[in-house]
C-alpha cells in the first residue's frame, strides 16, 4: 500500500512535509534556539534577522522558538481527536452492521444528533463546562468527528456484510468477531485510513481555530493558532508575522489531505484493476 | 442460405491460403492478434471468413480469447487492451480505419450484439419497453409513436406473447430468460446483418436456453442474419452453426463444417471436448450403480415432510429426502424450482417450517443459536457455492482460506495447520504452492477446487454443492465431476448436488430428485430417471438440454424437439 501511495509525486511531497512536522512536534522545544517565554523588552515587534528568524512578538519572543514550542501541543492536539473519533466511529460503525437492528437504529440515530453540532461552538460549550483545557477542547471535537468514521466504517462493513465468503465463514461456525477480525476488517481498514488522514487535517485546522480564539491553551503557552492570533493583532507593525504560522498550518493541512487523496487513489485503481 | 455455399477454410497457415472464394464474405477477419499493454499476447493468427447469412460457431473455454476475437470485430476490447495487428473487413471496409462517428453508425445498427448476463446490459430504472422505444428512436430517428409502435413489434417478434404487458415492466420483473428476450430486440431492432452472441443462453436454465437458441434460429432466418455464436459448450453452438471455430490459448486450433468439426476432429483438444461432452451427455449407457449397501445402512441424512420458505411465502414443501453415506444425491429443478431454499434449510440458514432433518440420527434444524454454531465447527455439513470467486475472501490467500475453519475448530500449530491445507489441495488435485496465491491469481476451475478443498479440510460427512461446474468450461468441469465421484466412493463423502445441467447429474449422481415449484415431482436412481422419465416435467426438461448430435445433421433438421 505505502509503496502504491508513495508512486504519487503530491504523495512523495506529502510525507516530505509531514516528516518535517513529526520531526517539531517530538523535538520542538529542544530545538528552539531561544526560550519560547523568554521577554526581551529591547527586542520588540522586530523584524526577521540572524538572531531571531522570524522576529519578535509584542512581549520581545522569538517567534520561531515560540513556533517550534507550539508544535508538539497542535500535533497532538488533532491526534487526540482523531484516537478519540476512530474509537467512538469505527467500532460501533462496524458492530451496527452486525448486530441486528435495535443496535443498528440507536446507534444511527445517536450518529445523526451529532451531525447536528456545530463544531465550534459545541468544543466551546464542552470547554466552558469542563474547564478551558485543549484535552477538553479535542475530546469534544473527537467526539464531533465520530459521525465521519462511522459512517466510513459502516458503508465499508456493510459493502462486504453479505458477501458470500462471509456466509461461507459463518457456515463454518464463525461468530460475529471473528468475521469481523478475518473477513470485515480489511476492507475498512483502507477506506478509514483515507478519513483519518484527512480528518487529522481538519482537526489541526479546529486546533487552530480553538487556539486563535483562545480556547484550550492559556495565554502564555504557544501554539500555532495562539501565535496567528497575537500575530494578526499586531498586523500594523509586523505585517509579515502571520505568514510563518499560517504558512505551516496550511502546509500540514494540504500535506495530510494529499496523503488521503492519494491513499483513496491507490484503493480505487487497485479496485479497478481487472482480476 | 448454409455456409457450404463457401468452402474456404476458416483458418489456414498464411501465405499458403488459396485466394478462391465463391462469395464475398461479409465479414473476414485476417490475421488478428490482440495484445494487452504488458505485451502479453491474447489472440494470435485468427483469421475468420463469414458468407452472408452464414453462421459461425466459436468454441472454447474461458480465456481461449473467443470473446476477445467478438470484442475486437465491435471494436469494443476492453481498457489495457489493443489490435495489434491484422485486418477486420466487414462488406470489404476495413474496420480498424473508422472513427468514432463511424463507429456510432456502424455498431448496434449493422453489426449488433448479444451477452451473457442480460441484466447488467438494462438500466434498472426504466422500463425495457422504454429503453428499446429509446433506442429505436435514437438509430431509426422514428417519431414518438412510430418507435413505440416498432417496439411492440419487435416484442412480440422475440416471443412475447403479450407485447404490451412486458412494456411497461422493469428489468427486475424480468426473469433471465425474458431479459434475453428483450436485449435481443434491442440487437435486432436496427434490422442488423450480422448478429454476434456471446455466451447468450450460457446462464440460462435448458429449457430457456432451448427457447431462447430457437428464437435466436429463427430469427436468423426470419430477418437474415448472419450469426457468430460464442459458447464454451460445443453442443449449444453445434445446434445452430454451419461451421464451427474451436479455440484454445489465443489460437485457433480447429476449423471447419460442424458436421466434420464433432464428428471427424482432426485436434486432440476438440477431440477431448466432445469426449468430455459424452461423458456427462444424457445418452452416456454407462450409468452407475446404486450402492449395494445403500438399503441396509442407516441413512445419513434424513429429511421428512419438510416446508421452508421466506415469510409467508412457502417455496418448497413436502419434501422427503434420505441420503445414504457415500451416496451423491442429483437435485434437478429449474430456476425458481426451489432447489437453492432446500439446500439453505438443510443448512439452517432458512427456519423449517415444518417437518425434521437430521443428520446421522441427530436433529439439525430448529437449533439454539450456540447449538447450532457448535454444530456448524464440527464441519459434518459443508456447502460448496456456485460461484467460487464470490465465496473466497479476495484478500485471504488460498491457504488462509482453506483452515479458516480448521482454526475455529481447534487451535491447530502452524506446522500441522500447514499440512492439512497441502493435503486439501492435494486431495483436489491442484499443486499445494498455489497456497500462497491470491483467488483472483487462480483460473475458475482450480477456485472451485479450492472451495472444494475447504469444506474437505473439515472432514465433512455431507457435502452440499450448489451448481458446482456450472460456471466452468467442459473440460474443468469434467475434472471436477469426477473429483466429487471420487471422493463419495474414496473418502464415503456422501453429497447433494444442485444442477440445472441433466448431462452433469447423469455423470456421478446415484440418484436423482427432480423439483417442479417446490415439491418433489419424480425420484429414483440416476440412470432410470434419465433414460426413462416418468414425469412430464422430467421428460420436458430431458428435452430441453443440448447435446452434440449422433447422426449426421440433415440439411433442414430441427433445431429442437418440441416439448
């Protein structure tokens, strides 16, 4: 699969950039040549230069250190919520198929009310009820994020529940998990790859966006959508100072997206290759 | 209006080819050679000549490259593939040269076509009286009541008696028979002259089959068509073609008049098609006999007063069947005869309604669901599907599919798990390397051996077999035929055997049981039955299969016995 995925050159470029974005999220801090919080009240609002990068903020911080720091608290941030919705989505999105209809109706209508949430103002809700922490902030968007995989995972096991090697198995006595290990999860596993990867994407984009407007992370702490917040306050000075931080949001945000096209590609021409 | 009017033949080594031909052939085809885009060769050296009005039989089994040859004539080869070279001229225009527009005009208006699968060629969503009202439009450019008038016509030419009641119907209210029907209005209603049907009745049942070949006869004559006819069964195609190309590996290996065709082969593998054919043709005098044990020991499985259906509706009832070990067990009926319900009640995948079945004196339907499984893990009762691809996990290997029920049975080590499946395979006569291979790397007959193979892993005393050469080419179906023969008499593996096939029932059933709307209509053993049919039904159904003529075929014999 890797190897089919990697023929694509946006694929190639993908895993580029999301090698690099690995490489800050585990090893940001140490790498920082400054101390993320340190003030330097003679250095304010400055421009790129040897020392400092990408400049200073209004308190006198390396921007590049603050950006290397918020690295690790973005990435994981977004796998959070990924872990938490392939676990909510995935399992009962392949037991609904299997477990006869009053499981099946529940669980399709629990997935339906939550399609109704908006994810915004739902991961605020969440925040204001369990206190501002981004571990709050990405298990109520993983929650939110639930309905994709389930409906991924479903539409996957449902596309090989009735297939004759499935009955063949249950004719031999195979129970209901052991179908599901032998003969379902397979099929989804491609198919959940591509949501995951692509939801990751969006999830570090709500990362963002939670940041930006403060949620989940107290002030002095950096991440990627705090520092494009106090950048875009301090536009008039330091025009430039939201390229770097929304340049690497986006970056990681198409890197992941190109990544799950490519991986939906290779499942679909492998599908059409004749037998 | 036969093909004697031209005795060129169909296939001789280039350059040595006498240049006389009495009648400018309308379709000639020379030297094709059909290559895929690794550089595989498919087809090679074909060369074709088809008179006006004649009819051509193609015969091989599948992968022989005869639909390819058809695809290549319609310029219709599928994606990957190409012409490599050679020359297909059809009322002496060369085809390779046209362009798309040509094509538009030339394809389903001159040269038509029919398939195999009927069903998948219909939009599901419109009515077929609709679609060939469409289609009548869009290449006679008729006016709105015009074409429905032509559409009706046409229906009623194709043999439906009440042309105005199948118009408004959807395809899924067609049986596969009917769907033929109308596709085959669809190929002819642009007033074709050459007609190509490839695998047309193959999934039919006989007696369809029969009507559906006779319609195709008949119309051939009635409008003037000139008819290629693909088949991997020698008898179908011998029934309606003046001569007859046998292919093999891409190659034509044989040519000729039908007659010298079955009756003086000059190749050994057309030579072994029509021996295989004999094998299992109803005529065979080399019947089997019943076990000699068979009244004496205790019956294996037992089925009595037994009714199944789905919901209220009840599809087969009445039913008393016994099985004795060792014995095979032929279960003929047609399509809707209930055939398919009985089995998945023995099964327990259909409740029994009423009556009782057991196997070797224990009680096997109604059971708790945890029964029922325990039951299922002994691997006593094993199914064989009709269609291996489908009942082989595509992402399992041959090996992993053969011990998923060795593993839920018990916890077996690697090395004997390992073993049991080289001894599956090997009990079904295919190599045990293939265990490592993906179902879609095998061809048809080694899948259904290892279907087969499967249910032998769990050492079952009852194998089911639901039509289990009927997807296969006369060869791997003759393989697989005596494969089973083998095992009931070797191994004591007694068997029910599902067909809508008499030749093949006749070539290993002990006995047989004939099935008309649900209810057992005739039974006895094998060679009785066939040779002396008590039952209309049975006779119709006797009458119905083609087989591969004795005598030399008078120049106007009928295509079909009545029934």
């Amino acid at each position: 699969m890797i190897r089919h995925v990697l023929r694509y050159p946006s694929a190639r470029a993908a895993c580029l950039i999301l090698g690099v974005v690995a490489v800050l999220a585990t090893a940001g801090p140490a790498l920082a040549p400054h101390d993320p919080l340190a003030q330097d009240t003679a250095a304010l609002l400055q421009g790129p230069s040897a020392v400092h990068w990408l400049g200073t903020d209004a308190l006198g911080r390396d921007v590049f250190s603050r950006l290397l720091a918020g690295s690790t608290v973005s990435v994981l941030a977004s796998l959070l919520s990924v872990a938490v919705g392939l676990l909510l989505g995935v399992v009962p999105g392949l037991l609904s198929v299997f477990l006869g209809k009053r499981f099946e109706w529940i669980n399709l209508r629990l997935i339906d009310a939550l399609m109704m949430l908006p994810f915004l103002v739902f991961a605020i809700a969440m925040t204001a009820m369990l206190g501002n922490g981004l571990v709050q902030a990405m298990f109520a968007v993983g929650i939110l994020i639930t309905p994709v995989f389930f409906r991924v995972s479903r539409a996957a096991a449902l596309s090989v529940a009735n297939a004759e090697y499935i009955e063949a198995a249950r004719l031999m006595g195979a129970s209901t998990a052991s179908v599901i290990r032998r003969h379902v999860l397979r099929k989804v596993v491609p198919a959940v790859a591509v949501s995951a990867a692509s939801m990751t994407g969006a999830c570090l984009s709500i990362v963002a966006s939670l940041t930006f407007l403060g949620i989940g992370v107290v002030p002095p702490d950096p991440t990627w959508g705090g520092l494009l917040a106090t950048d875009l306050a301090n536009l008039y000075d330091r025009p430039f100072g939201p390229i770097a931080p929304a340049l690497l949001i986006v970056a990681t945000v198409w890197a992941l997206n190109a990544l799950a096209d490519a991986m939906r590609d290779t499942g679909t021409d492998n599908k059409e290759k004749p037998a | 209006m036969t093909g004697n009017v031209i005795s060129l033949d169909s296939h001789v080594p280039h350059g040595r080819r006498s240049e006389i031909t009495l009648v400018e052939p309308l379709l000639s085809v020379r030297g094709l050679r059909i290559t895929a885009a690794d550089g595989r060769t498919l087809v090679r050296d074909v060369d074709l000549d088809l008179p006006a009005g004649g009819t051509l039989g193609i015969v091989g089994e599948s992968g022989s490259g005869k639909s390819l040859t058809c695809r290549a004539i319609l310029d219709l080869l599928p994606p990957g593939l190409a012409l490599a070279s050679g020359t297909i001229r059809y009322r002496n225009v060369d085809l390779s040269g046209l362009d798309a527009r040509s094509w538009r005009a030339l394809r389903g208006i001159e040269l038509s076509a029919v398939f195999q699968d009927p069903a998948s060629y219909l939009n599901p969503s419109i009515p077929v009286g609709r679609q060939l009202t469409e289609a009548i439009r869009a290449v006679l450019k008729l006016s709105r009541k015009a074409a429905l008038a032509r559409a009706l016509e046409l229906l009623g030419r194709v043999g439906f008696r009440d042309a105005e009641a199948v118009y408004p119907q959807y395809p899924h209210e067609l049986s596969g028979g009917m769907a033929q029907r109308v596709l085959i209005a669809l190929a002819i209603c642009a007033g074709p002259s050459l007609l190509i049907a490839d695998e047309a009745t193959t999934a039919l049942d006989a007696t369809i089959q029969a009507e559906v070949l006779d319609l195709i006869a008949t119309l051939r004559r009635e409008e003037d068509l000139t008819l290629i006819m693909v088949s991997h069964d020698l008898a179908v195609v011998s029934q309606v073609c003046d001569r007859i190309v046998v292919m093999r590996g891409g190659e034509i290996v044989e040519a000729g008049p039908t007659h010298s065709v079955l009756h003086h082969p000059k190749s050994d593998y057309t030579r072994s098609l029509i021996d295989d054919h004999a094998v299992h043709t109803i005529d065979t005098t080399e019947g089997r006999q019943p076990p000699a044990a068979a009244p004496a020991s205790p019956p294996l499985l037992s089925v009595s007063g037994l009714a199944a259906g789905y919901g209220i509706r009840t599809v087969v009832q009445g039913i008393d069947i016994e099985v004795a070990p060792g014995e095979i067990l032929g279960l003929i009926g047609e399509t809707g005869s209930g055939k398919t319900t009985l089995l998945r009640t023995i099964l327990g995948l259909i409740p029994a309604a009423r009556g009782a079945i057991t196997l070797d004196g224990q009680q096997i339907d109604g059971l708790s669901d945890r029964r029922l499984r325990d039951f299922r893990r002994s691997g006593a009762l094993q199914y064989v599907f009709q269609d291996p691809l489908r009942s082989l996990d595509p992402d399992l290997t041959i090996g992993e599919s053969i011990t998923e029920g060795l593993r839920l049975q018990a916890s077996l080590g690697l090395s004997a798990m390992k073993a049991s499946v080289a001894a599956a395979l090997v009990s079904v006569g295919l190599d045990p390397q293939l265990a490592d291979r993906l179902p879609g790397q095998l061809s048809g007959g080694q899948r259904q051996r290892t279907v087969i193979a499967r249910a032998l892993a769990l050492d079952p005393r009852l194998l089911l077999l639901d039509e289990p050469v009927s997807a296969l080419d006369a060869v791997n179906r003759s393989h697989v035929l005596k494969l089973l023969r083998r095992l009931a008499d070797e191994r004591g593996i007694a068997q029910i055997f599902i067909s809508h096939d008499l030749g093949s029932v006749a070539g290993i059933a002990d006995r047989v049981v004939v099935l008309h709307h649900g209810e057992i209509v005739e039974t006895g053993p094998a060679r009785m039955v066939l040779a002396h049919p008590a039952h209309p039904y049975t006779r119709r159904l006797l009458a119905a299969a083609p087989r591969i003529p004795r005598e030399a075929p008078a120049a106007a014999r009928p295509l079909f016995t009545a029934y």
